[in-house]
C-alpha cells in the first residue's frame, strides 16, 4: 500500500494545505511532502497523529474494503410474479433481507392484493406512484391515491388491495425485512 498518496488524498479531502497538516502534527512540511511522495515512512506514532488530524484512526485508514454499494439499477433487482394474487414484487435493492429495511416495488392488477400479513414488530411505509390501493389494517381501510404516502406500525392483520379500475404500483418499505 502507497500510504502517502492516500494521506495526500485525505489532506486534499479535508482542503488542507501540507503546511496546515504539518502544523496540525506538529511536523515539518517538508516532511510531510517526503511522506506524501512515499520518501520516507512515519513512525507508527506520527501516523497516528497525522491521522487523527485529517480525522480518522489506523483501523479505517488501513481498511482497504471495497466500498459498498449505493446506487442500484434495474438489472440489479431481483423480481418475483404471484399470478395468483395478481402482483409482482421488484427487490430494488438486492439482499435488503439483511439490513433493516426492505424496499421493494409492488405492481398491483386491478384488483390485485398482497397475502394479509399477520402483526409484527417493525414498521410499515409506502408511496403509490400509479393508480390507487386500500389499505386493511385490522377491521379498518385506508385509501391511498397516486402521489399519497403511508405509514403505520403493523399491530393488526394487515393487506393490501389495488383499485379494481387502474391497479397499483407503490413503492413500499418494510423494517424489519418482511417480504
């Protein structure tokens, strides 16, 4: 590992000048310069206090695991069609069963639902981006048009069911992971 690009790359990071840092860690910016070039090498002691002045620690400066993924595509989602029920399910973020929040995409037929789900701990969120649903939570409905979000803790027997014209297709979250 090149540890001085990777100090010049944090130093530029937080915009600060090698002179700055070298003051910060109370070194000299030639030597910083040297180390940057990878002339010279710190004592572990001096990298920990340059470290601690560009604001991190050994531990995340050696971690060299690859970044996780941020942006998701559609050739990554994960899809599953219910012709039963009338409904697809888009996993928009592949493996979200094991963070603590699951999206997925739900496209409803008209007249489409989703299996009742029993009471659990967690919590419920949606947005309808097409058509409408009615949402069943216990003995109660909920309408919710294109546009509308919703939320709820999911004490009660709860499903979804899409307008019996348009169908639906909403966005819909689940903590802890459920579907």
């Amino acid at each position: 590992m090149q540890i001085g690009s990777k100090l010049k790359e944090l130093r530029v990071l937080k915009n600060l000048t090698q002179e700055e840092l070298a003051d910060r860690a109370e070194l000299s910016k030639g030597f910083i310069s040297q180390i940057e070039r990878d002339l010279t090498s710190p004592s572990i002691a001096t990298l920990v206090d340059i470290l601690q002045c560009l604001g991190t620690d050994l531990k995340d400066f050696f971690n060299d695991k690859s970044d996780e993924q941020i942006v998701f595509k559609q050739s990554d989602y994960f899809e599953k069609i219910d012709s039963e029920l009338g409904n697809k399910i888009e996993w928009i973020i592949p493996n979200a069963q094991k963070n603590i929040m699951e999206p997925i995409r739900l496209t409803l037929e008209p007249g489409g639902s989703t299996y009742p789900d029993n009471p659990h701990e967690g919590e419920e969120f949606g947005y309808v981006l097409h058509g409408s649903i009615s949402i069943n939570i216990g003995n109660k409905i909920h309408k919710v048009k294109k546009g509308e979000s919703f939320y709820f803790t999911p004490n009660a027997k709860h499903y979804i069911v899409a307008n019996a014209k348009t169908g639906a297709t909403l966005i819909w979250v689940s903590t802890p992971p459920n579907f």
